[in-house]
C-alpha cells in the first residue's frame, strides 16, 4: 500500500560513543514461581473489528538525526524501549545485547554477549523499562525461554522462566511490557497467551489461546500498556494481523486490523505516547501508523528508501515524553529519530 505523505527531511548528524559492559552477578536461575492455580479470562461478547471510514490526515515527521552504532554497528535491531528520563534502550538481536542511549543518539552503555548464562542472550527479542528505570529482557525461541530483570546500567538481578507451557513458563517469548503498577506483562507466541508477573517473577494470571477468534492469537508480536492499563496486543498471522485491546484484567474490548485503505499485513512493532495514541510499524510497508485508543486512524508516515529519514523494514518503535519518535530498522540496521509535525 501506497499513499503520499510529506516528510520533512533534515539532517542533524549522529550521535556516537563506546562504553564497556558491566559484570553480572552469578546466581543460579529460579524455578518457574509457584503459583495459584488459573485458567484463561473468558472474552466478553464477541466485537467487530473496528475497521475506521475516515481517510488518515497527511501527517509529517522531521528528520532529527540517526544513529547505527558505529564503530561497533546494529545487527538486527529488533525492539526498542524508552525509559522516564527518555534514554534509549535497543535490542540489538543480532549481537545479543542491549545498548542504552541517550536522546541524541550518545551510547551510555551496554550488555550481554551471546550465550544462556545470566546477564546472556540467545534471541533476544522485546524490552521493556519500568518505573524505577529496572530494564526486562525476553529472550525467545532460545535453549532457556525467560525474563532477564537489570537495572538500569545493566547489572543482573533476577530471571524467571523456563521451557514449558505450565505457569510462569515459556516456548518462544517475543515481547513485554510495563504497566503503571509494575506488573510484568509478556507475549508467548509459543503458546498464544499473554502472562502477568510481579516485578520478581511472581506468576499472577494468564489469557489468550490459539486461534483467530476475540482475545485468541495466531503470530504475537508486540505487546503495550497504556497509562489507563488497558493492554494493546500486536498480531501479525496473515488474515488475522491485527491489534487487539484488552482490559487491565484481560478481558477483550475490540480489535482494528487497518491502517488506512489496506489490512495490516505485518505490524511487527507498537508503542504508545503519554496522550494514549498507539503507535504501530506496517513493517513491510515502511509505515508508521498512529491510532487513538478507539482504533481510529489518527494518520500516518514513511517513505521508504535508505537515506535519513526514509525507512527500510521499520521493526521497533517508541515514544519520548516530548513526542520524539524513535524507529529501529533492520534493512539498514539504524535507529533513527523523528519530530512529528
């Protein structure tokens, strides 16, 4: 799908240092958490698809500057989160760490080498910060499933998981969120269903199931929580690709799998501002759409291409308190960062 839009373009130079990772404590990894006995939420009355009449409005977005990494570049950069201070973090999946910059693109540090030890990655794939700046890190389709909790500079302090489909277990964990009480959400696409923790590992609830009905999934891939808790879930199976919302206490509220004219056909990232506007990456249209919290298209942005300010394969996205954009591509392994206008 093709629509015109303007983009603004202006190049602002990039923001490079080097900083070494910190050492992580050794401690053996913890058991699944006990946990009370539970069962999926049931969804409520089935919902139509929210499927948006109006037109996008013609939306554009400055070119603020760029950042891959250099000297020691991006490999597949895959989700991304911003913490309260607006630092970066990115998972760089490709060279099994993350990398924490600051809001000009200068590196504060960094972790994790490949491997499934603590402070490792095997497949890292989503990245989420809380409130107190405590970073979490799902590793998915790896030889050990689970969450890694850091701190903010990136040292060990706990992990959970574990290969299984038992609560508090994983098959191929692919993304995680935050909400404002400090619940630990994460998406297993293994087994179709989103678990909540507390911020140790305590395992709380679960819901979802395969399938292309309300409040199932077929392909997780991103996963957010508003300010108000209601939680955004990002699929992107073929003629299920979609997002769905959901109560704090996963209840199905409605689902959208537009953007614009066309479905969606890969939505592969999400994120959500501080005026509850839902960010999502039409990843294989170089697209970045913007919805409100009805599923209404506000509008949306991209030109695809490889020069600043032009996207390639658009795969993680996030918001600063200013109303930056920041985008992860993996065609040009870069981050890049965008003033709406």
């Amino acid at each position: 799908m093709r629509t015109s839009f303007r983009l603004i373009i202006f190049a602002l130079g990039f923001g490079l240092a080097a900083c070494s990772s910190p050492a992580a404590p050794a401690t053996p990894l913890p058991a699944a958490p006990a946990a009370p006995t539970s069962s999926p939420v049931p969804a409520p009355t089935t919902a139509p698809l929210n499927t948006p009449t109006r037109a996008p409005a013609e939306l554009s977005a400055e070119f603020v500057l760029m950042f891959n990494g250099d000297p020691d570049r991006f490999n597949r950069p895959q989700d991304l989160a911003i913490d309260a201070e607006d630092n970066l973090y990115v998972v760089d999946a490709g060279n099994s760490r993350i990398r924490k910059f600051d809001a000009n693109g200068q590196l504060l540090t960094e972790w994790g080498s490949q491997g499934t030890g603590e402070g490792q990655f095997d497949a890292p794939k989503g990245v989420a910060v809380d409130g107190q700046g405590n970073v979490y890190v799902v590793d998915g389709a790896s030889a050990v499933p689970r969450v890694q909790k850091f701190d903010g500079v990136g040292q060990f302090l706990t992990q959970w998981g574990g290969a299984g489909e038992g609560d508090g277990q994983f098959i191929d964990p692919t993304a995680i969120a935050v909400d404002g009480e400090g619940h630990v959400l994460v998406a297993d696409d293994g087994t179709d269903r989103i678990q909540t923790f507390d911020s140790t590992g305590g395992f709380l609830a679960q819901w979802g199931s395969q399938g292309q009905a309300d409040g199932q999934f077929q392909r997780i891939r991103s996963l957010v929580v508003d300010q108000q808790g209601s939680i955004y879930v990002g699929d992107v199976q073929g003629s299920a690709a979609r997002i769905s919302k959901f109560d704090s206490a996963g209840h199905f509220l409605l689902a959208w799998d537009t953007c614009g004219p066309n479905r969606f056909t890969l939505p592969e990232g999400m994120s959500v501002d501080r005026q509850g506007r839902i960010y999502v990456t039409q990843t294989d249209s170089n697209l970045i759409c913007i919805f409100d919290a009805a599923g209404t298209l506000l509008g949306r942005w991209g030109v695809t291409g490889h020069q600043e300010g032009q996207l390639g394969y658009p795969i993680g996205v996030g918001v600063d308190s200013q109303g930056n954009v920041f985008v992860a591509e993996q065609t040009h392994n870069r981050v890049q960062k965008f003033q709406q206008k």
